[in-house]
C-alpha cells in the first residue's frame, strides 16, 4: 500500500516499546514490526481526525532512527504511513466525530487491549482529542516472500467492534431531503393560504373593498293615490327631485350654500351645516346628506346648471292636493318622507305607502368621483302603493265646505261640522269641517284647525237627542202618533227644574207637537214611562258611547251614563240630550238608522282598494243592525216632519218647496276637557223626504255668544237643495201630513 503524507501519528509510547523489543530479538523485532506496522495502520484509521494532538511526522521517536525496524518495505528506517482506510467523503465528519466521541471516545479506545502474534498485549496509551474507530484486518507479510504465520500459523486478528453510527444530520443526502421536506411544507402552509384568501375569503375582502366605494340611493315606492267616488284625485304623488349635497366633495359650503338658498327658499346657514363633514353611525365619512325634498323638476334643472361640486339630484315624489283644502281635513297629509301623519293618510298609510327600494353602485375617488361603468351594482325595484277610492263626492264636498264656511263666518262660529250621508249604503257623501287648511302647506295652521271635526267635536247634542227618545218610545210602546198629554210648562228632576221654550199652558199636546215644539217636559215623561234601562240601551242601539269605525284615526267615542250613574237630575238631562257625549257623525248615523227604515248601517269612507296592477277589491261590507221596526221608523219620520211644517215649529228655516223635509234642531254644549265650554252649540239633522229618503245631513255649529239657530237649519237647506240636484232626486208627489198639535 502506498504511503500518504497525511497519515496520523502513532502514540509515542507505543512506537518506543516496539522498538526496544526489536533491538534485543532481530526475528522477533522483525515480527513485531510488522504487526507494529499493521497496528499504525489500524490506529491511524481509528482517527481520521486529530485536531489536538501531534501528527506522526511531528514526533521524534517515529522519525528515522538508528535500529529501528519499519514495516514491510520499509527502507532505511524511514518509518511508513498508513493511509486512511475507510475515510468518509463528507469533509464534516471529522468536526461531527469530535462533537460525538471526543476525547471519552479515545479514551474508551485507548483502554482497550489488542493481542499480538505471540500471546502479549499492547496497551496503548490514550491519545488526547483522538477518536478510535474499528481496527482493520490486516495481514503481515512475511520477511521471506511468504505468509506470516504465528502461533498456529494464522495471520494475528485484532479485535473488532462495531462502528458508532454518526449523528443523522451528518449525512448530506438526509439533509438534502430534510431541507426539501421543509421548503415543501414551507410553499405548502403558503399555497394554501394563497387558495384560502383568494377562494374562501375573497368574498369578504372584496366587499370590504367595495364598502368603501359604494353608493345608496333610495328609491322612493309611489304612493298610493285617493280618488274620490267618481275617480278625480283629492289626493296624489307627482313626479320630483330631492338635492342631496356629498360633504366629501362640497368645496366651500359657505359659497354653495348661498348660491342654493334663492332656488330651494332655505336658509344659507342650515344648508351650510347640512354640507358639514361628518362620520355616520359605523365611522364612515357622510357622503349623502338631504338637502331639499319634493322639488319641482325645473327649480332641479337650474340648481344642476349651477355645476357645483358635490350637489347633485335624484328622482323624488311630491304630495299633490289638488283641491287645496278641499277635504283636507279628511284626507290629512304626509310629512316629507311621504309616510301619513293626519286624516286618511295616516289611517291608511301602510297600505298607501308600498315599499321603498335601492340602488347601490360603486363610485371612484377623488376627481373620479362618479358611477364606475361596469362596476358593481344593485338595484332593488319599489313596490308602489295602493290607491283608495273614497266614497266622497269632490263636487259636494266643495259646495257642503263653501256653504259651512259662509254661514260660520256670518256668526263669528269657531268649530263647525257638516256632514252627507246615503242612508241606504251607510256611504259618506261629503264630510265638512270649519276650520279648514291647505293639505299642501299645513306646516301654517295650528293644530286646532287640522280637526276633522265631524269625529272629534264632542258635544252635547240638545233636542236632536229626543228623535232617539221617542223612537224608543214608539218601539216599545209607551206611546204611539196619537199620544196627547197635558204638558205642563216645566218639570222638576232631582234638585233641578226642567222648562219648555214653548209654553203650552198646561194643554193636551200631541206628539207632534211634543216633538214640533221641542217640548223637554213631553220628551222626560216619555223617558220615565221607558225607563233608565230601556234609555240607555236604546242610546247604544244607535251607536252613542263608541266610535262608528269610519276610517279617520282617532276618532272620538263619546260616552253614554250608565243607569248606574244616574242622579236625581240624570232623569231630566239625559233624555233631552244633556249629560251625553256625541260626535255629529254618530248623530247622522242614527239618523240616518231612522231614514233606513230602522236599519243602523256602520258610515265608511273607502270604497275600493285599487292595487298597484289596477285590480280593484272591494272593502268588507259594512256593519248593520236593526234598531227599530221599519214602521216605527216610517211613523217617527213622519213625527219629525212636524218641527218643519208645523207653525211655530223650531225647524221652520230647513223647509225645501215640493219635499217632506223630516228633522230636529238642537241646542247643546260643547265638552272640552270634559267641561263645558262657553257658548252653544247649534245643531240640525235631518233627511230629504220622510215618505222615501235618501240622503241625511248633520250641521253642527259652536258659537261663542250664540245663534247657532241661524246657521244649522239655513245651511242644512242650502246643503240638501244642492243634493238633491246634483243626484236628480225628483220629489215623491206627496203632501205633508196636517199635524193636531193640541188635540182635544
């Protein structure tokens, strides 16, 4: 084998020993040598690597010496190097095999003992920072050509022991695969989260993104219209604009909002604090802020020739009353936002608002403020409203509210209500109140004057009661048409005196006359031979003490006393309509039961539902009852006819040429607050022909200092001439009946 010039030393001691030993025995010398050349071999493949310790060539005993005795070949005394056997490739080895064997390594070598060829051992001495590997077998030649052959003639074997295993990582090819696996899973956990951002959270961050950038406008639902009976608007919504302003976008407030107040009639200053910057509820700057609602389209088209930056418009609706304050106080109105605050548009606001929709859509930034084309966008269609038909007439609505509001003001009258029913359909023709407002801008009137007052004008109704008294009467026989009794000219009730207007001077009167002079001692002994029970249960027969469900919100109920309730003086007031709570629409209504041949029908005011596809639905039927016999009410239609023919009668200004006009006049009070309130409250109903009616019509009216008398019956003429040609009733032919007031 040949010598390398790297190969690591011998331990000193060792080589000395070996030496000595081939001075004093040539052959054995001879032997020794060899194995001792064997032996350097085996070592010096034991450490490939000795970073502490001194090389072969560094030590003094192992250089050329006189005697001493090398290996095979070995010329001269040089001594040989063995080369390392089984040296690893990996130039980290050494450095790991030091980390791992150390010096314990050698030293747990260097304790081991090797046998020889002749039965001796050499032992060896530790090498510092020397690791020991497995001995390598090795024959030694023999100095005459042959096989060397000791002892037995067998070729000496050194002991052997299984190498160490080297740490994991010292190997290149698992480190090569472990650094593979860890880029692999490295890209892995990466692609992974790459597919999950950009497939599974995309969503989510991209409408995080589009938040940002996105625009709502509303689109405001059209609502619904109200038509009277014959299908003319009272009510409807006409196209407009809203102008919004972008607090981002607006320059300067100051100059925009001077330049905008002229065309919209708002004040500079709200209009420069609604362009204010501002963030919205989640912390978001405002990028739409109302400025102006219900627009005209032309006062929209000059604002945006105006171009300033950050005003815009959109398409809106505007509430348009065509009448005015024809039916207002009906009707009602909306507020800006179109949602019902009064009258019908608030009782029906659900069904006449429909539905608002929205359209969405993605805007840039900065000067590219504005829609980006193929950009995101929504859009949500309104579903319209419904539209009502009213049983109103408009015509008759005009001339019941012209003809109310004259006669009011002739008398300095503060409340007034009138209102037309048909008695056969329960229909309301017409419904007047005084005062009266402009629906389109009734941000100007008081409260008070928004009153429907034919529902919320409580009153004590006066003598209209006693047609409810003597229809009981009539009902349960306690009398009959030809009833007379002396009447005397007042009756005492309780701690209270009861007196007649008209002084019958203790005479027999008939019923007519009872009922043609408003006589208050006839009407009481009436209730008395009826009794309290029988009075009350009649009052709720006609509908007093409960609202009639008309249809207008907040309709007032009045209220009826209990027989339970009644005093001593209860017996007096009550039957001829004091101590009672009415609405003039109940008294029309129990009227108009009279007029119905005894049949209450409940008022309403809808006549059909038109949807938004033009399908018409008609309302529920309204309610009935029977409350008196159709010829109890035939009779006491007949009775009613006496205080407008008769002389001296109370309703002698409500006549109308050709017709049987039948009603009652009254004279009450006025409740608020449950008080009375100063004044009285004048009042006529009654119906265009006893033998056949039709119609019914109820004036009501408050005056302060008095005489309401001339205003009720007067305007209930006025009222009823126009109805009964606007419908073409013709007269039935027939002649009042001659009435005996003071039979004998």
């Amino acid at each position: 084998m040949t010598p390398r010039s790297d190969e690591p030393r011998r331990d000193a001691s060792v080589s000395r020993r070996g030496s000595s030993r081939a001075g004093r025995d040539p052959e054995r010398g001879a032997e020794q040598g060899g194995r001792s050349g064997s032996g350097l071999g085996g070592i010096s493949d034991a450490r490939a690597y000795t970073p502490r310790g001194r090389t072969v060539r560094d030590t003094p005993e192992l250089r050329r010496t006189p005697g001493s005795v090398g290996g095979s070949g070995d010329q001269g005394g040089r001594s040989r190097r063995t080369p390392r056997t089984g040296r690893s490739a990996d130039p980290f080895r050494p450095a790991l095999q030091v980390l791992d064997g150390g010096r314990a390594g050698a030293a747990r070598t260097a304790r081991r003992t090797a046998p020889t060829g002749t039965g001796r051992t050499v032992t060896p001495r530790p090498v510092r920072g020397a690791d020991v590997a497995k001995p390598v077998r090795r024959r030694t030649p023999d100095p005459a050509g042959g096989p060397n052959r000791t002892g037995a003639g067998a070729p000496a074997r050194r002991p052997t022991r299984r190498p160490r295993r080297p740490p994991r990582l010292a190997d290149a090819h698992r480190r090569l695969r472990l650094g593979t696996l860890l880029a692999l899973a490295m890209f892995t956990t990466i692609g992974i989260r790459l597919v999950a951002l950009q497939v599974v959270d995309a969503p989510e961050y991209d409408g995080g993104g589009v938040g940002d950038r996105l625009r709502t406008v509303v689109l405001p639902a059209p609502r619904g219209a109200i038509y009277d009976r014959s299908g003319a608007a009272l009510a409807q919504s006409v196209e407009a604009r809203y102008v919004y302003a972008d607090p981002e976008l607006v320059e300067d407030p100051a100059r925009t909002a001077a330049a905008l107040s002229p065309l919209l009639g708002i004040a500079p200053s709200k209009l420069a604090e609604e362009m204010r910057k501002r963030k919205r509820p989640d912390g978001r700057p405002s990028n739409f802020e109302y400025l102006a609602r219900s627009v005209e389209v032309g006062t929209a088209e000059k604002i945006m020739d105006l171009n300033l930056a950050g005003i815009g418009t959109g398409r809106d609706e505007r509430r348009e009353v065509p009448g005015g304050d024809l039916a207002a106080n009906l009707l009602g109105f909306t507020s800006q936002d179109r949602v019902g605050l009064e009258g019908i548009e608030a009782r029906y606001d659900e069904l006449l608002r429909g539905v608002n929709g929205e359209r969405e859509y993605e805007v840039g930034k900065g000067e590219l403020a504005a829609e980006i084309p193929g950009g995101y966008s929504r859009v949500t269609p309104a579903r319209p409203g419904s539209s009502l038909q009213l049983t109103i007439d408009r015509d008759l609505q005009f001339m019941v509210q012209r003809i109310l509001a004259k006669r009011m003001q002739e008398v300095n009258g503060t409340t007034g209500a009138a209102v037309v029913l048909d008695v056969r359909t329960g229909e309301v023709l017409a419904q007047a109140s005084y005062p009266t407002y402009d629906a389109a801008d009734w941000r100007k009137y008081d409260a008070s004057d928004r009153n429907d007052a034919a529902t919320s004008f409580v009153v004590d109704p006066g003598s209209v009661h006693k047609a409810i008294i003597f229809g009981a009467g009539l009902e349960e026989g306690v009398i009959t048409p030809e009833t007379a009794w002396p009447t005397p000219y007042s009756i005492r009730k309780g701690d209270q005196t009861f007196r007649d207007t008209h002084n019958a001077q203790g005479r027999r009167l008939s019923v007519a006359g009872m009922l043609g002079f408003s006589s208050n001692v006839g009407t009481i002994r009436v209730a008395d031979r009826l009794g309290a029970e029988k009075v009350y249960e009649y009052q709720l027969r006609f509908g007093l003490g409960r609202p009639t469900g008309e249809g207008v919100l907040g309709e007032a109920s009045g209220r009826v006393l209990k027989p339970s309730e009644y005093s001593g003086s209860t017996y007096g007031s009550v039957p001829i309509g004091h101590s009672v709570d009415v609405t003039p629409l109940q008294m029309a209504a129990a009227y108009a039961a009279i007029a119905n041949d005894g049949t209450w029908v409940q008022p309403h005011l809808v006549r059909e539902i038109i949807g938004p596809d033009g399908k018409r639905k008609p309302v529920p039927a309204p309610q009935t009852r029977q409350v008196l016999r159709p010829e109890t009410a035939a009779a006491l239609r007949t009775l009613l006819e006496a205080p407008v023919t008769i002389e001296g009668g109370t309703a002698r200004q409500a006549a109308i040429k050709g017709y049987r006009v039948a009603g009652k006049t009254g004279t009450g009070s006025r409740v608020v607050d449950g008080r009375y309130a100063p004044g009285e409250v004048a009042s006529f109903i009654g119906m265009d022909q006893a033998d056949d009616p039709r119609y019914v019509i109820a004036v009501f009216a408050h005056t302060p200092s008095g005489g309401g008398g001339d205003v009720s019956a007067p305007a209930f003429k006025e009222m009823m001439e126009f109805v009964l040609a606007h419908y073409r009733v013709p007269a039935t032919g027939t002649a009042p009946p001659k009435f005996v007031v003071y039979p004998r």
